[in-house]
C-alpha cells in the first residue's frame, strides 16, 4: 500500500462489523498457515477479547490463536508478533506493498496512535538500532518513522532480524479509524521503500519455507466458521477446485500480469491492452475510469445528470468522429480541437475528460462500425453513469441484483467470471448497494492497470509463485 493510488482504498477501511480470530500453524507438510476464523462484536462494538490458545485440531497442528478482523468479507487481516519477549500487532497483510511498518511508541502528537498498540524499542532485548528515516504516502494520508530492526513472528516462525518501519507520525484520518496496527508488505523488494528486504524474502532467505511460494484463501462465506487462510510456503488443495490457471509477472513491483478484455454477458467492452495486478490490501476492483464507467453502465448502476461532460460531447462529438475517420492519432486529437494545451502544461478537466474518457469511448465503438448516431447517444449515456461522490463509488439498485449481468476477466486464456452477488455489496453507512468496480487512475508510468481486490481474491484462490515469477488463479 505504498503509493498514491492507495489513497481511495485506504477510505474503505472505516468500520467494520465482524470480528475474526486468526491461527497460525506450522506442520510438518513445509507449509506455514495462517488460518482465519470469525467472531463477533461485543455489546460495545469493541474488538473482542483475545482468546487463549485452543488445543491444535490435529497432531500435526499446532495453532494459535489470534484476533483478526473482516469488514463485511471484503478486508482480511490477522496478527503478528515483534520483539523479545514477543509483543502482538494486528496487520494487513497486502501484496499491493513491500514494507513491514508498526505504529511507534514514539508516535507521540498523531491521533491513530492513541487507538493503537504501539511498538516499544526499549522493551525488546533483541531490537537494533537503523535510524534511516522513512516516510510511505497514501495519497491524502501519510505515514513516516524510522527503520528499526528486531526479531518478528508470522505463524510461528521467527524471523531474525527483519527492518520494519516505527510509524512515529500518521496524517490523514483513515489510520485512526482502522484497527489495524500495521501493514505487512508482500509485494517486491523493488518497490520497498529504503530497498527495506521484505519479511518473505527473509523468510526465503533464512530456510524458514521450503518452497518460494505463498497463496491466499479469503472465505466469503459469512455462515462458515473460517475466514480464510494465508499459506507461506506452498498451495493446500482444500482451498481451490480444478487447476490454477498461472499468467507470468510481467514487472517485479507489484505482482502485475497481462490482462485480455473484459466482457458483460459475454460482450466485449471493446478496450484492452491493460494490466492488472492482484492486490489483497484492495477491498474492491479498480480500473481506469473510461472502462470501469463504461463496465459499471453495462451492469446498470444508477445514472445522475453530467451536463459538463455532455457539453464537450455535443460540441465536438462529430469533430472527433471525423478525426477518428480519418486516421488521426487518437492522443492527439483533443489537442488538435483546443480542448488541451499543445505545449505539454498541466491540463484542464475538459481536457482530462477528452483524452481519457470521451475519445477512448468513441473509440472503442468506432472500431465496432457503429453509427454517429449511436456513438454519440452512447457518450452521452456514459456521461451521466459517472460516479458523483468523493471516492468515486457508483450506487446500484439493491432490488436489481438478481437480474444483473455476468461480468468475466480474460486471464491467461481462461475468463474469470463474477456474479452480481459477488460484485455488488450493500453500503457500510446507510441504506443501498454499490457497485465493487471502483474508477481509479494510476498515471503512467506504473499505470495505467486493473487492481484486482478482495471481491476477485474471494471468488478465486490466488498463487503468489516468486519462484517462477507467475501468478496463479482456481476456483476458490
């Protein structure tokens, strides 16, 4: 979770309504399991008392038991511990980062701190002294520290050494409402800030795993006892049906692949060419904006009058066609009509709203053989299923759901699919359902690409495979 484009997911971890406890268990299979189990609230919507060890459910596993937290089946956390004599921290463990970090028992003048356990220094006999500062954005939320090194232990395995960041200041409001105490990086090194080694690279490193590999469970099933399972170290057949289909890393950062087109019922929205990357530290499914409108208008989310974007469509809509008939670069088409500057200064929102919505949409259908006609009335409609409110979520009649359509990612061959149950979720606050396909933009050159959150990871189980450098999905 440590760059900008975090920053609208970060605002869905506001509340939450169940509570899980999580178990780690080492066997003697290779295997380290971090097992998830649900529990609920107390009368006081308080996280609910850490229960003590059970006894293992078989010979072979010896877990522990601890807290975890779920909002509504869409955020997975869980606990680790760090220091001599251990002490515990709720993390989330997020493959979209690379850094461990902790709140800081220095975090002295930052709200979030007060809500928070708090690693102490002084109190471990095997903490080392970095000093390196450190400082990781969240778009409109920060935090910043000092790398420090000290003993850690992720299902029962104790990592020697491990930097991880003391969070001494958190700006923003979203930390303060979360109850997580950190965030656990399993992206790649190359994207770790400082070039910090990532805890499962150490766990690599150190013999801990036998095999290069860890994979994600998320049960989404509210009924069930389970709220998922991480793996370290290999695949547990219990978790998956059939084979996984695998797609190969196609940069070492996040764990980004190739993704094909993405159809509703079985038609095309007509625009590819971009990546993805599976995320668990994503609640949702992100995209750039000119597709997930054009996506969440297929499936039917509710429309609200866009009278500016309508504008720029009505007056140069034929121009545009025209230029696009006639062969015309499509990049450079909203320079050539004035709507954006030709000496590369920063843009305007008529001219963001040319280049990355309308000429992408008059495209995608002009490639189609469709009409004028039909091209324009179709912008226009586009125009109004763009999201209003702040973070870019679109509303969705919780009455429609039943008859919505299917929607399906081509990966690696294989179209993955999802059930309007899947992607569509009812609010946290108020009344209603949304849509779970998010607008999000990431400029280049990271983005543009998909984020595929935990409304894909809970539909399909996901290998993280680093020693062949591929990602794999099966049927969860």
């Amino acid at each position: 979770m440590g760059t900008t484009f975090r920053a609208a997911v970060i605002t869905l971890f506001l509340s939450s309504l169940l509570l899980h406890q999580l178990v780690f268990s080492e066997s003697n299979d290779g295997f380290v399991r971090i097992r998830l189990k649900k529990f609920k609230l107390d009368e006081n919507n308080r996280i609910a008392a850490r229960l003590t060890p059970q006894l293992p459910d078989s010979p072979n596993d010896d877990g522990i038991f601890v807290g975890l937290e779920n909002y509504r089946n869409i955020l997975y956390y869980g606990e680790i511990s760090v220091g001599t004599p251990p002490k515990i921290f709720t993390v989330q463990f997020d493959t979209g980062s690379s850094n461990l970090w902790i709140m800081s028992s220095k975090c002295y003048f930052s709200r979030a701190c007060l809500y928070h356990s708090k690693y102490d220094a002084r109190r471990s006999r095997t903490y080392k002294k970095n000093g390196t500062s450190a400082k990781i954005g969240y778009g409109i939320s920060s935090i910043s520290g000092k790398i420090s090194q000290d003993d850690v232990s992720v299902g029962g395995l104790t990592i020697k050494n491990q930097d991880f960041i003391e969070a001494t200041t958190l700006s923003g409001f979203s930390f303060t409402s979360t109850k997580f105490d950190g965030i656990l990086g399993l992206g790649f090194q190359e994207i770790s800030v400082k070039g910090v080694v990532p805890i499962w690279y150490n766990m690599m490193n150190q013999g801990l795993i036998q095999n290069p590999v860890f994979s994600f469970w998320l049960n989404r099933n509210l009924e069930e006892g389970e709220g998922g399972e991480l793996v370290f170290g290999g695949i547990d057949p219990m978790h998956y049906k059939g084979n996984h289909t695998y797609v190969p890393v196609i940069r070492k950062g996040y764990w980004q692949f190739d993704m094909g087109d993405v159809t509703v019922n079985g038609k095309h929205l007509g625009v590819t060419g971009f990546s993805a990357i599976a995320d668990s530290g994503c609640s949702l499914v992100t995209g750039p904006t000119a597709v997930i409108t054009m996506l969440n208008h297929e499936i039917g989310v509710d429309k609200r009058d866009n009278p500016e974007c309508k504008s720029i469509t009505r007056k140069y809509g034929q121009t545009i066609l025209n230029m696009l008939q006639l062969k015309e670069k499509p990049k450079k088409i909203c320079s050539l009509i004035g709507l954006c500057r030709v000496d590369g200064k920063k843009s305007n929102k008529r001219c963001k709203a040319c280049e990355q919505l309308i000429v992408v949409w008059m495209e995608s259908q002009y490639r189609r053989n469709q009409t004028k006609d039909v091209i324009l009335n179709y912008v226009d409609e586009l125009c109004d299923s763009m999201p209003k409110n702040r973070q870019r979520l679109s509303t969705v009649n919780c009455s429609r759901i039943s008859s919505m359509p299917i929607v399906s990612f081509l990966i690696g061959g294989r179209n993955f699919t999802l059930s309007p149950k899947e992607y569509v979720r009812k609010k946290t606050i108020g009344s209603g359902c949304i849509s779970g396909f998010m607008a999000f933009d990431i400029a280049p050159p990271l983005g543009p690409f998909w984020i595929l959150g935990d409304i894909f990871m809970g539909r399909y189980h996901t290998v993280f495979d680093y020693g062949r450098l591929r990602v794999g999905f099966a049927d969860a």
